[in-house]
C-alpha cells in the first residue's frame, strides 16, 4: 500500500510538471495550427539555468533567482519564436523553423555544459524528506505537487474567468473572428507563446532535482509533452492538466510496477486514448459553423 | 452624399485562382446596400475581403476615404466596419457574455451609442441565456450574438453576410425586425441576403453580383419594377 502512495505522488509531482510544460504547447497549436518543436529546448534552457544557478547546497534565493531568470529567458524564446513563425504561412515550415531553433538551442547548451548527466540539488531548506504513512517522502517532491495545483487553480482562473482569458479561448476556437472584432491577434499569440515557453523553462528549473539535466532530456520531454498534449486534446487547459495527471500517473505507475515497459505504457495510453476517443479527452470547442 | 464604402477593380481569390474580378461598388453613408447573386458566386469572399479577413490581390478598398486594401482585420474593424459572417461564428467555449463582452472590451478605441446593457435591451433574448455557451444558443440566438458583437464596435459600416440562412421564418422575422429597427441609427451596410423579401425589405439598393463582378446596381423599388430583368440577374422569380 504504501509503495504505492509513493508510486502515486511520484507521479502527481511528475503530472506537475508536465501540465506547467505542456500547457503553452498546447495553446500555442491550439491557437496557430503550429506545433512548438523547440519547445523541448526551451524546457532544457531552465534545465542548465538550474546547473548553473543552484550549486549544491544553495539555498532557496538561489533556486529562486534560477526560477526567475528561467521565467525570462523561457519569455525571450517564446517571442522569438512567435516572431519567427508569424513570419511564415506554411505549417510545415513552421514546425521545421521551430525545429531547427530547438536543435540550435540544444547544440548551445551542450557546447556550453558539455555531455555530462547533471544533478541538481533540491534547495537545502526543503531537501529532505517527511514521512507519509510510514514511507520516507522527498519533501521538494511534495512542494513540487503543491505548485502544480497552485498553477492549475491559477491557470484556470486566467483562462477561464479573466477577460483575457476569454480572447484567448476565443483565438482558439476562431482567430479570423477575433480579429474582425478588433482585436489584435497576433499580441495576443506572442504573448501565449512567450508565457507558455516560459512556465517551460520554469519547469525545467523545477525539474533540476527530479530530472537533472543532460543532453537528448529535450527530445524525451518534448514527447512526453506532446503524447500529454494529444491525450488532452489540443488548444485546452482542462486537457492538458487531465493529460499531464494521467500520463504522470501512467509513468509512475509503469515504472514502480514494469520499469522495463514504462515508457511503453505512456504511447500505449495514448494509443488507447486515441482510439476511444480521437479528438483527446477534453479537446477545445472550436466555432460554431451552421 | 459621400461614399462611405468605395471599392475599385478588387481582384481576389484562394491560392492562386480568382474569384473576385474586378468589383466596383459604393455604399453611402448611411445606405444599406444587398449584394445579390447566385451561390457560389463570390459574396462572402467580398465581405471577408473588405473586411480584411482575406487579401486581395490588387485593387482598392476605401473606407471614408482611407485605403485599407490589404490591411489587418483589426486593423480594419478599428476603421469602422464590423461584421456579422456566414454562419454567424458565436464562439462555441464562451458564454453569451463573454462573446459580447470581448467585442466590448475591443471597441473601447471607439465610443458610442451602444453598450452590453443596449445590445441586451435590444435582444432580450441574449439576456436570457447570457451565461449560456455560444454552442448552446440556438440558431436564432446565435445570429442575434453576431449582430449585438458587430453592434458592440460601434460600426459605420455593417456586413451582414446570409443572416436568415438557415433560420425558420418566424425567426427570419425576429431577426429582420431587429434590422429593420436600425435603421435609424445611420448604419451604413452591405446585405447579402438569398431572401429577397428580407432584402427589399431592408435595402436601399440593390448591387447584383456575377462571377466575380457587379453586374448590375439600382435603387431596391427599381429592382423590384423590372421582375424579367430580376429574374435574368438572379435566376429566380
Ligand atoms: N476558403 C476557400 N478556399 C477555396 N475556395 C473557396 C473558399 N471559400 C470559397 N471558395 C470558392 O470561392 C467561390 C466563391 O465562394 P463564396 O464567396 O463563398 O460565394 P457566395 O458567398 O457568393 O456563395 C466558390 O467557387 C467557392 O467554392
Ligand atoms: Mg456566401
């Protein structure tokens, strides 16, 4: 029983994450057709912002600071890329523009970090662990879970009872229409393509201590992302939360139980998930068209 | 009178193929004009084009004087024209309020007569089912959503593009009144309408459209005289 709490929160930590990475990927397609393959490189940007800020035994203003400049760094390649893609029409080409930035990120950060695994330390006020029903539990994991909720609970309030929020649902569903009602649509996508690569890059902060950061991390957390992504349903917050906490729970689960399958299990529930239903589990309600 | 609307030689289409060809029309200040023609013929591609949804190829668009062929939609809308599209586009995710409400907050560039509680006051209809989905609206209320958004900008020039289509004809009346009750509000509007009723009913003057051109341009009672030369125009009694 109690392995299993810990397989549980293991992957409500996990299904964190993944929301606070997949959610501007998902937006982002939602609102321009355009799949953000850099976004992987952008999560890997706070994964190094992390190595480089928090040494070991740094203390919460360290973690903090790294957080921080994640945040901006995250935001500066977001816009770069909203830029970049706004440029272009085809989405062949901007998927393959996307790509190639995340490429050229990645290659970056290797020449700068070099090939080794790194670990990153929890900050030391919050690096041991608690017991939870007599099992030894990381604390940072727990808090880890508590942001994840905060960000849901916060999300959720911005995009699904703030009036901004109401365009930005509203450029999912029917771009062209929001424009026409004066709206200047194209500040509105670099402004949800640059917070969702930032909450990517944050996460890769967050990450540090579960994860640690080494080169080819980009491409594994971008498909996580993505089957994340497709199992929600694209363009849609409640998606990708519902995603992220069933693929968290799937890898955990996979790895406490057949290590050797785990990342199998993840394609075979998107798999299923496609099958029964193809659109995702909550997809976006695109425009009324009679 | 000034033309509010003056559209010369546009030249347009999807990929490469034309579908306007040369449109030449002007709309008043103040005059509802109904563009008529056959389906397939090249209506909505012209409102979606003056209404900068799609770009033209070559020609001009003015609207009271300032060239805005080419230009964004908003960038458009900002200049004073709003639309009411084929098919009405509620947008299905926000409620009643919130569609309103996204128009409201992007027309606060533009001040003028009308508000939320107008549009309401207007549509009591739309008050009822406020904190409904636009995919929970029925057809009626969908269209009236898509004119009290377009109201919402404060419009000088209104496109409304089919707003019967698809509606029953007690509807169609729900929503010819809410027309016809604007038309003092000296609303400049380009009508495209299949039901010629409604059309004459609301029209000034009518503007035929063929392939792609106007092809014919009368007041609405000299249009109605001449039923052989309306029959030719639009193959219909
Ligand atoms: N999005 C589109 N892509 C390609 N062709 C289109 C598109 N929309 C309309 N067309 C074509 O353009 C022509 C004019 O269509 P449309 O402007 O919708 O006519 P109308 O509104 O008068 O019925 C038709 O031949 C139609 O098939
Ligand atoms: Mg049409």
């Amino acid at each position: 029983m109690a392995t299993h709490l810990v397989s549980v929160l293991n992957g409500l930590a996990m299904g964190s994450l993944l929301f606070a990475i997949a959610l501007g990927l998902s937006l982002v397609f939602g609102m321009m057709d355009v799949l953000n393959l850099a976004h992987g490189a952008v999560y890997l940007v706070g994964a190094y912002v992390a190595v480089a800020l928090v040494t070991d035994g740094a203390g919460v203003a360290a973690f903090v600071l790294a957080v921080l400049a994640a945040a901006v760094a995250g935001a500066l390649l977001g816009g770069l890329l909203a830029a970049l893609t706004r440029a272009t029409t085809h989405h062949l080409d901007q998927a393959l523009l996307t790509l190639g930035v995340g490429l050229v990120v990645a290659e970056v950060l290797t020449l700068a970090f070099g090939t080794d695994v790194h670990s990153i330390s929890a900050p030391a006020p919050v690096g041991g662990g608690v017991t939870v029903l007599g099992e030894t539990y990381p604390v940072y994991r727990l808090l880890v879970i508590g942001f994840g909720v905060v960000l849901a609970v916060a999300v959720y309030v911005l995009v699904e009872r703030s009036p901004l929020g109401s365009v930005i649902r509203a450029t999912v569903a029917d771009r062209a229409m929001v424009a026409a009602l004066g709206v200047n649509t194209g500040r509105v996508l670099v402004g949800v393509f640059a917070a969702g690569a930032a909450l990517a890059a944050v996460g890769g902060v967050l990450a540090g201590p579960i994860l640690g950061a080494q080169p080819g991390l980009d491409e594994k957390v971008l498909l996580l992302a993505l089957v994340v992504v497709v199992i929600g349903g694209l363009g849609s917050v409640r998606g990708a939360l519902l995603g992220a906490v069933v693929i968290g729970q799937v890898q955990a689960l996979g790895t406490a139980l057949l290590p050797e399958y785990a990342s199998f299990l993840v394609f075979a529930a998107m798999a299923l998930v496609l099958l029964v239903r193809p659109a995702g589990l909550l997809p976006a309600r695109t425009g009324v068209h009679a | 009178m000034t033309d509010l609307l003056s559209v010369r030689d546009l030249r347009a289409g999807y990929a490469g193929t034309t579908v306007l060809d040369g449109v030449d029309l002007t709309v008043p200040a103040g005059t509802v004009v109904a563009l008529l023609g056959r389906n397939g013929v090249g209506k909505t591609t012209f409102v979606h084009t003056v209404m900068g949804m799609l770009k033209p190829y070559s020609g001009s668009i003015r609207i009271d004087g300032r060239e805005l062929a080419g230009a964004a939609a908003h960038t458009v809308a900002r200049g004073g024209v709003a639309i009411v599209p084929q098919g009405r586009r509620a947008f299905a995710p926000l409620t009643v309020e919130e569609n309103l409400t996204i128009a409201a907050r992007a027309s606060r560039g533009r001040p003028g007569p009308w508000t939320t509680k107008r549009v309401y006051e207007l549509m009591p209809r739309l008050a009822e089912r406020r904190g409904n989905r636009g995919d929970q609206l029925s057809g009626g209320e969908q269209q009236m959503l898509a004119i009290g958004r377009a109201l919402l900008r404060n419009p000088r020039l209104l496109l409304l593009d089919e707003p019967s289509d698809g509606l029953a004809p007690a509807v169609v009346d729900l929503i010819a009144g809410v027309l016809e009750g604007l038309r003092g509000e000296g609303i400049a509007a380009v009508l495209v309408e299949q039901d010629l009723h409604l059309a004459f009913r609301l029209a000034d003057e009518v503007a035929v459209m063929q392939k792609g051109r106007i092809v014919h341009r009368s007041s609405t009672a000299d249009f109605r005289q001449d039923r052989r030369r309306a029959h030719s125009l639009l193959g219909v009694g």
